[in-house]
C-alpha cells in the first residue's frame, strides 16, 4: 500500500474542543487544553499516525469576532491553517448547535474550502438526545455541502476513530512528511511556554485578562542529563505581576511545580525551571511577542 501524508485544519468556534481532538488523535498532549475560550493562539501541529497515512493536525485559534491585534492576528492564523491544508475539519459543540459563530464561519468557509473536502464533527454529542442531534445534523447540512458527518466526544474519544480512518483516506499519496516518532512540529522551546501558559490560565481562572504571554528565554542541557529552562512571563500592567506573582508567591510557585512536572513527563527527564515575570505594557504591539507565538503581526493590523 502506498503511503499518504497530508495536513488537516481543525476549524470552529472558541472552546469547540480543537484541542482536545487534536491530543486524542496524536495520543499525546500537544496542545494547550483549558476550559477558557481562545487559549490555543499559534497553528499548532500534532502528527498521528493511521496505518500507511500520517496525517498533521493544525490546531488553529478559535474563530471569533476579533477585537484587538492580537484576536486579529489569531483569527489570520486559522484561516491561513484552514487555506493551506488537505482536508478541513469543522468542529461544533453539539448542546449549542447552529450559533452566529457558526454561522459566520460557514459563509466564509465556501471561499477558503475550494475543492478541498470538508468534514463536519459535532463535538460532546453526550451532552444532547439524539432528535437534537439528527436535527442539527441536518441544518448544517443544508447549509454546506459537507462530505462526512461525524458526532464524537474528543474527551471520551467516541467516534474519534472512525473521524481518523477517513481522514487518512482522504490524504494524497506522499512520503511521510515528518519523522515516524516525531508528534508535534512545534519547536521545544514553545512547548514549554505553552504549557506554562496553561497552568497560568488553568490557575488564575478570571482574576487575569488574556493579556500575558509566555516565552523561554533560555534552554541549557546540562552534563547531568537535566536541562535549565528559564522562562519569563509577561504581564501588560503592574496589578497583573501581583495575581501572578500571589501572595508570598505561592501562586508563581504553583504554577512552576505544574509546569515542571508536566514537562519532566513530557520530555522523560529531570527539568529544573525558572519563572521571572515582567511588565510590559505594550507587549500586545511588539512584533517579536507575536512571532514567539507563531503568529504574523501584521496580519493583527
């Protein structure tokens, strides 16, 4: 059998459960998983593996109505992962059906789509009776030409196989794209910032806007073994590095046992982390932020 690779855009609203699709199909977590909306900023890509096919997830930012540079610049990235992939997932939340978001992506998706095929995956399909869910299936594809329907829990993984196989199908014959045991094309040093950012936002839960940001500034492999990653954490006002920071510090020292242990099972050995944070109140307009995140500033103009 001929081998397949190929990328594939998982597309939908804020908080669909992109992420967590996107880890139950690379069996591993590769990308950051919060119960917040727009957590996932960068195009982040998962590789799994489907007999002869390998297929690249690109986790793209929840589509949404963007307000400021930064939500344009993550709404560009997703449609920049949907345009440039083989295959486009679209995901929805199946207890909140047929919203405006939805709505609005469809209309734009006919444009971005062209030839390529697209798939509908109604997400957390436990959460409706099933009249709803042939209701909502049949809306949607009333609306858009889609070529599979799919209803899946990504948390439990139901469905989720079936969604794999037929996308390893649909991928073009090609040589693998990446290393057999490779899972994510992201660069180390990213990996680690976003899962700091998530123990951060898993942590402060509504007392922090989503205005800090996440960047190791170092990476040293030590003679040991271990590796020392120094991070800083940027915050856009004073009153920010406070609630970070927590009283007597307890809430940094959290999150760097969070994010320490995480990445110690995540690269298989010791890591010894250091966690500063810093004000910069216009870090949200310095281009060097966006690119740290994957993202194209001027696409926030």
């Amino acid at each position: 059998m001929p081998s397949r690779a190929g990328f594939v855009a998982l597309i939908g609203e804020p908080n669909a459960g992109k992420s967590t699709l996107m880890n139950r199909m690379v069996g591993a977590k590769v990308s950051i998983v919060t119960h917040k909306v727009q957590t996932t900023r960068a195009r982040i890509r998962g590789v799994a593996l489907s007999g002869e096919a390998q297929i690249v997830f690109v986790d793209t930012p929840g589509l949404f109505r963007p307000r400021r540079r930064l939500d344009r610049a993550m709404v560009a990235a997703a449609w920049g992962g949907a345009g440039d992939a083989d295959v486009i997932v679209l995901l929805i939340e199946a207890h909140r059906g047929l919203t405006p978001g939805v709505e609005a992506i469809l209309e734009k998706l006919a444009e971005v789509a062209g030839p390529r095929p697209v798939a509908l995956a109604v997400n957390k399909i436990d959460k409706v009776k099933a009249e709803a869910l042939l209701a909502l299936t049949e809306k949607m594809n009333a609306l858009y030409a889609f070529e599979r329907t799919f209803l899946i829990s990504a948390e439990r993984g139901h469905g989720c196989e079936d969604l794999k196989l037929w996308l390893a199908d649909q991928l073009p014959e090609s040589p693998w794209l990446y290393p057999e045991d490779q899972i994510a094309d992201l660069p180390l040093r990213m990996i680690a910032s976003e899962m700091t950012r998530e123990k951060l936002t898993l942590r402060l839960h509504q007392e922090l806007p989503y205005e800090l940001t996440v960047e190791t500034e170092s990476w040293q492999e030590r003679d040991d073994g271990t590796a020392r990653i120094d991070q800083v954490i940027y915050v856009a006002r004073d009153g920010h590095k406070g609630i970070v920071l927590g009283k007597g510090g307890e809430t940094i020292k959290a999150v760097s046992k969070a994010a320490r242990e995480e990445l110690n099972e995540f690269l298989g050995r010791k890591v010894h982390l250091f966690l500063q944070v810093k004000v910069r109140p216009n870090w949200l307009e310095e281009s060097e932020r966006y690119s740290e995140m994957g993202l194209d500033f001027k696409d926030g103009a």
